[in-house]
C-alpha cells in the first residue's frame, strides 16, 4: 500500500468529527492509523493542528511509538517550525499532548 495518501481519518481528523475516527480507527489496521499524507504528517498531525485534543488524544493511544516519531514537513505556528507530533503538540500550547507522546514513545 502507498504510504503517502490522503485518508478518510485524515480528514475525519481535521474535522474533529470522534464519531468516524473511533469507527476507523477500530477497523484500520494499526500501520494504516499512522499513514502519511505527501507532506509526511499523519492524522495525529492534522488533529493537533486542528486543536482537536481529545481526538489526537485517541490517536496517539492507537499509534506504535514508531509512528509517533514520524515527522512531517514544517508547519508554521506563529513563526516555529513544527515537524513532529510531539513539537507540535508542545509548541501548539497542549502539554498533556505532548506528556502523552513522550511516554508512549519511551515504551
């Protein structure tokens, strides 16, 4: 499978819509949970990007440590340059996020 498309959970994820991305994240194999887009960022990045916490929330609790990891390519908040779900997370202003992120990638 081509690792680097669009996803319905992408979208879903920037929409904040929990319903769809329960449901998709319980049929989706775990690989296809952390599928990159073009621009490298996964459903996790969009959600954090969107402010969707408690959805990201679910995500990172679906994802391996490895996939956690991925980095995109930068994203601009204010003037930071933010390629990993956790600089995101950190740098977007969700602590708890990115104290989530940390431990599960420690695992």
């Amino acid at each position: 499978a081509d690792n680097q498309q669009v996803t319905i959970l992408h979208i879903s994820s920037g929409w904040g819509n929990m319903e769809i991305c329960t449901l998709l994240m319980k049929k989706m194999y775990p690989e296809a949970v952390g599928m990159s887009m073009k621009n490298g960022q996964t459903a996790l990045h969009v959600a954090i990007r969107r402010g969707h916490v408690e959805l990201a929330s679910r995500l990172i609790d679906c994802m391996t440590p490895e996939q956690l990891k991925v980095e995109g390519q930068c994203f601009y908040n204010k003037t930071a340059c933010m390629k990993t779900a956790f600089e995101a997370a950190t740098l977007s202003g969700y602590p708890e996020l990115a104290e989530k992120i940390g431990a599960r990638i420690k695992q």
